[in-house]
C-alpha cells in the first residue's frame, strides 16, 4: 500500500547529505538537538515544506509568510531574518551541491528548555533552526493513478481549540485520522470539520469537480495551503469555475472527480472514497488539466527569486 502523496523511491544520496542547525552543517547521522529542545519536548515550533525545482524555490515567499506568521502566532522569535534565513537555505543546498528534485523540511522550535515544561519561559536559548534537504521526488504511479481516501471519525477541530491554520509541530490530530485510514486499508484520511462538512485530509488540501466546477472547502478548518491558494488562482486565470464553500460527503460521493494538493507532489487525483469509485477510477480530464497548468507554474516560478 502506497504512504499516501508523500511516498517516494528512496534515493541512496541521501545517506550522505548535509543538515543545517542553527547554521552549522553536519552529516546526517550525526545531526541531533537536545532532549530538552521544545519541539522534542512539547511539539513547540513551526515548520515548511519546499521544493527546489530546476535551480529555484517555487513559492518561497508565500511559504515564508506563512511560516513567520506562524511563528508570530505562537509568540516566537526565530531570530533570522527573511533575508538571512533564506541565505542560510541556500548555502545548505549550495553545500550537498543539490539543484532539483530537492524536498526540503525547514523547521523551527523554541529552543532548548532548561527543564521539560509547557511553559515558554523555560526557554533558554534562542530558537532551533534545522534545514533537512533530501532528493525526493514523488512516485509517477501517485500522480498518474491516484490514492484512495477514508473519512475518519476524527475532527478538524475549532480555532479555540488548536488553529488548524497554524503549521505547527504540534500534528497529533492529523496523525491519530492517519492512523485511522492505514489501519482501514487507505492511503489518507478525509477530515470533516465539527459541522460535518468537509475539511481536509491528513496531510493535504482535498478538492472534488461537479460539471465542471471545482469545490474546495471554505477554508476555515484546514492549513493555508500554498499549493491549495495557486490551484485556485490558476482556475480563476483559466475559466475554470471554482468555489469556496461548505459540501457535505453526500456531493463528494456524487463528483466526476476529485483530487488532493501539497507541496511534495503537487497535484494528485483520487479515485476511491469510503470504498466508492470516482468516475472510471482513473485520473480525470480536469486533474490532468490541473497538473498541466500547475507544472508551467512551478516552472515559471522556479525562475523567480533566489536561484542556485
């Protein structure tokens, strides 16, 4: 069974990259932060997923927004600069000589505690900053054959509970529906939101196409997906009617077609939900259309900003 969008073909370079912490470089095997860190501690930190593609970072500004509006958010400092965490991103990629098929984990926690506890003024050194760059690249299977979703009994929960707009390390609710679907037999979990209508997934965006048009949620239970954010803009650029707004399982069971967004991979198609095929339970004409348009973006913005 697949791990969902994010399985990949390992890549026997790996075992010889380059981690960034706090801005010293160390072999993958030796790369470690401390049992008191507040990420290991408490899950207290925010992170990002990027792409380098073809000597660039696609969407590396939104990626930032998001991640320093995160750490806003939490009332953390992470104590870089745009400027300078994005030079720092560059010299690790620069130091494992890397140019594409690059997935990059960025990080950041508190920092080290002096003693396990919640509370953030037991923090006694400035935040953790660890830059993972790893050769990845998502299964052509994945993207050409889909995944198979399975709704959980498992909340998006409210904002005064845990944001589900922060990207925090703190993913325990999108672990437990991720469990839920494995152990049923699926790739990804569907979420719901407390209302009953539908969220999100896991690890991913989740849209469906009804004639024609392409439904997403309303947003207000799910992480600000970048991937998600430039699907939508690419539609609207395209004439491709496209909404925001609350659906139920009953329209998902009954759309021509439906696919998941992220970061890794992109554009995915599902052809299974709950056990019910989609269509022909094959990637359909407005998913590959999607996929078309989405890879000359990503080419396109691969151009811009900083490149290698």
């Amino acid at each position: 069974m697949a791990k969902g969008t994010h399985d990949f073909k390992p890549d026997p370079r790996n075992a010889e990259i380059k981690i960034n912490i706090n801005g010293e470089l160390f072999p993958r095997a030796e790369a470690k932060v401390s049992v008191f860190d507040s990420g290991y501690v408490l899950g207290d930190g925010v992170w990002e997923g990027l792409r380098l593609h073809a000597g660039g970072l696609p969407f590396l500004s939104q990626h930032l927004d998001r991640l320093y509006e995160g750490a806003q958010a939490l009332d953390m400092d992470i104590g870089l600069s745009r400027e300078k965490l994005t030079a720092r991103l560059l010299e690790t990629l620069r130091a494992n000589h890397m140019r594409d098929g690059v997935h990059i984990r960025l990080m950041v926690t508190r920092g080290v505690k002096s003693t396990p506890h919640q509370d953030p003024r037991f923090t006694v050194t400035p935040a953790t900053v660890v830059i993972i760059p790893e050769y990845k690249l998502p299964l052509p299977a994945t993207v050409e054959q889909g995944i198979r979703l399975f709704t959980v009994h498992i909340r998006r929960g409210p904002p005064d509970v845990q944001d589900p707009k922060l990207n925090s390390h703190s993913k325990l609710n999108c672990i437990l529906a991720c469990i839920q679907a494995s152990n049923a037999g699926y790739d990804e979990a569907l979420m719901l939101d407390p209302q009953g209508f539908v969220a999100t997934c896991n690890s991913t965006h989740f849209f469906i196409v009804r004639k024609g048009e392409v439904w997403t949620s309303t947003g207000n239970y799910c992480l600000g997906g970048i991937t998600r954010a430039n699907v939508i803009r690419l539609c609207r650029d395209n004439g491709i009617p496209v909404f925001e707004k609350d659906f139920s399982l009953t329209d998902v069971y009954g759309a021509e077609e439906a696919f998941v967004t992220g970061t890794f991979a992109g554009l995915v198609p599902v052809t299974e939900i709950d056990g019910r095929k989609l269509g022909d339970s094959k990637r359909g004409p407005m998913v590959q259309r999607l996929q078309q348009l989405y890879m000359q973006l990503m080419q396109q913005e691969s151009q811009k900003g900083p490149r290698l």
